[in-house]
C-alpha cells in the first residue's frame, strides 16, 4: 500500500481573529501553509501531498509559490467545506479522481492540519512505522500532563488523567476506511472521532509539543520558535 497526504487548508480561522487565514500567515518569512507542505515533501515514503482550499481562496498560489507548485507529487484541490470534515471528505473524493493516482480502497492517507507547521519528516516516518502493520490506523497524540477541571452546572470536578490523551494530526487510516466512517460519522473534528464511531480502535503514537495547532494569536511566537529550530 502507497501513503497519500491530505492537508485541509479550507479554514478561515476565526480564533486567530485577523483578515488573513491562519494557515497563510508566515513565520520566519514562510507561510504556515508552506512549511507544513514541506513536510510531507521532505518524507520520500509519501507518495502525492494534496491540499485542499476553498473555491474563493486567494492565497495559496502565492503561500504555496512555483516550486511546490511545479511538482508532480502535489496536488491543489479547491472543494473546501464547511466543516474540516466536509473539506477532508471532498478531498478524498478528489484524490480519487485524480488522473494517474489510481487510490486503492487499502492506500493509506495521512490527513493532517495545515496549521500544524512544526510537523516534521521524523514525525510522519514514526507514525507510518508504527502504524504500517496496525488493522486499523492511528494518530499522533501527547498524553495530557496538566491537572484537568471539568466546569459544568455550577461545580468543578477533577477529572482523573490517566489514559488521557490529546490529539494531534497526522491521522492515518486506509482509504475506504477513512471515506465510510466519515460519511457515517455525525459532525465530528478530527478522523480518528469517525473511526471510533465506528466501532474500530485506533493506535495513539507520541507526537512532539512542536506540533501544536496553531489557533490563537499566541501560539504564533512558539511555532516560530520551533521553525526556526531554536527549540525542539
Ligand atoms: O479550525 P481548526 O484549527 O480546528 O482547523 C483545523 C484544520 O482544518 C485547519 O488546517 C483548517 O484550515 C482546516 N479546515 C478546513 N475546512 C473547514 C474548516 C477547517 O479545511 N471548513
């Protein structure tokens, strides 16, 4: 089986507050978008790289700039969603039709957030070989080393960590797999919630803290420190 990479890139980042998408803004002078593509550029297991923007997206040409775009391994699909799911779905969809590709139902796709930056080669060889041989797929996550406080209908509870894990992307499962427990999933945020929907037990491999989702104003100092490789 071939591993595919699909970058969901159709978000407008509300949080982030600003005019400018998230996954477009730059850090050391390379758009997010960019860094996170090269990631999977850098990875010679991975077969084609595709990202997926929104049919009105006006950046990704300039993020992405004419020597991504050249390559043959890489793939630009505007049919972003309304939900990271729906974007992630259409992808899908388009990676199968995409001409030459010819995507076998047990190809595995590594779905991964483009506002991940810090993703690294490393990251993504650990991954694939943890969970080459695995039944059903898995996913990148850190375990949660802060105490966890669950606020709801006027208390406060501690809720035990043990076993507690925060999910990080990539994501990785079959292809057939993937498309039929999102199409039977309800909304949910990342793939791994379908696949569990669904009734199957994905692996968790330790990710890295420079892998953080870039969502608030304030994650933008620390993925910068870690692009720049000052810090990982
Ligand atoms: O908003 P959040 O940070 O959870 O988004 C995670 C990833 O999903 C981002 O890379 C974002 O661009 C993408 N996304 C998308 N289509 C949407 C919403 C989010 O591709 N409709």
């Amino acid at each position: 089986a071939r591993y595919f990479a699909l970058i969901p890139a159709a978000g407008v980042g509300s949080r982030m507050g600003g005019a400018t998408p998230k996954q477009y803004l730059s850090l050391s002078g390379v758009p997010i978008l960019q860094h996170t593509v090269d990631a999977f550029l850098n990875t010679p297991q991975i077969a084609h790289t595709a990202v997926v923007v929104s049919a009105e997206d006006g950046y990704v040409d300039d993020a992405l700039g004419v020597s991504s775009l050249a390559r043959a391994d890489l793939s630009v699909f505007r049919c972003g969603g309304d939900t990271r799911k729906e974007s992630v779905r259409n992808g899908l969809e388009a990676l199968k039709n995409l001409p030459g590709l010819e995507i076998a139902e047990d190809d595995w796709v590594l779905v991964h957030d483009a506002a991940r930056p810090g993703l690294t080669p490393a990251l993504i060889a650990k991954l694939i070989q943890q969970v080459a041989d695995h039944a059903v797929g898995g996913l990148l996550a850190l375990p949660v080393v802060d105490t966890v406080k669950r606020v709801a209908g006027g208390t406060v509870t501690t809720v035990p960590r043990d076993g507690l894990w925060l999910a990080q992307t990539p994501q990785m499962f079959r292809y057939r797999v993937l498309c039929d427990a999102l199409d039977a999933a309800s909304e949910v945020t990342d793939e791994a919630s379908a696949i569990e929907a669904a009734g199957l037990v994905p692996l968790l491999v330790e990710g890295h803290a420079r892998n953080l989702k870039v969502t608030l104003p304030s994650d933008l100092a620390l993925a910068q420190l870690y692009v720049s490789g000052q810090n990982d």
